[in-house]
C-alpha cells in the first residue's frame, strides 16, 4: 500500500477542515470578484427587491458589457444563505450541523463557499490554498 499524500492526510482532519470552512466564510481572503457580462441577462426574483431609496424592483436587465461586482463576504454572510451564529462554532458543520446551509446548495464552489468563486471561473489554486492553509 501507499502512503497518503499531504491532501489525502488534511482532508481526513474533519475539525481541522470545519475551522478552515467557517475562517474562509467569515473572512474570505478575496473580497470580491468583477466579472464582464459576455452576454445580456434578464432575471425576474421570486420576491421584489428593494431599493436604497425605498423603490421595488421585480426584474433586472444586465446588458452585454455590464461590469459586475460580486461581493464575497456579503454572498458568504448572507441570511437567505446561512444561518448565522453568534459565535465562530465550527462544530456546526459537523455531522448534522449542515442544517445551517440555508440555501448555499446551489453554490458549487468548495463546501458551498462563494469564497473561490463559482463554476467554469472558479480559483484553481483552491486545493493548493486551502492545504497551504491547514498546513
């Protein structure tokens, strides 16, 4: 038999792993990503959202070109994502603690993080980063 790599021995630290987790979402080492629309967008929420000046807002038109800043800490703090603790309890995502993933299933960056950004733009040095982290 091999021995196991450095990963293979981290991944198996599930405390360690769930420290790791709630650093990375209560202090992203990005804060934020900025991204140009390649395409135009319409999006119709489920709810209006409202405005600073106190309007409503049932849909959104993104236009080809649009620059788009993406907020990491406020994706990673969000109520409709996570429920939020008053303290940093990383025994919460433990076993059954994952009931405090909200709606954070539909991101799929690591362990729902929106810390490494999402789908074909994610960071790919996310591995290398988190083990450099563990280590």
């Amino acid at each position: 038999t091999r021995s196991p790599t450095r990963s293979q021995l981290l991944s198996l630290l599930l405390y360690l792993d769930a420290v790791v987790h709630e650093a990375f979402q209560l202090n992203p080492p990005v804060g934020k990503t900025i991204r140009i629309m390649s395409l135009m967008m319409e999006s119709h929420p489920s709810a209006p959202a409202t405005t600073a000046s106190r309007g409503r807002v049932s849909s959104l038109v993104l236009p080809k070109g649009t620059t788009v800043t993406l907020p990491m800490c406020c994706v990673n703090h969000s109520k409709a994502f996570w429920v939020r603790h008053k303290a940093v309890t990383p025994e919460c995502l433990l076993g059954s603690g994952k009931a405090r993933i909200v709606g954070a299933w539909g991101i799929r960056g690591h362990k729902h993080l929106f810390t490494f950004s999402d789908g074909p733009r994610i960071y790919l040095g996310c591995g290398f980063a988190l083990t450099e982290f563990k280590v």
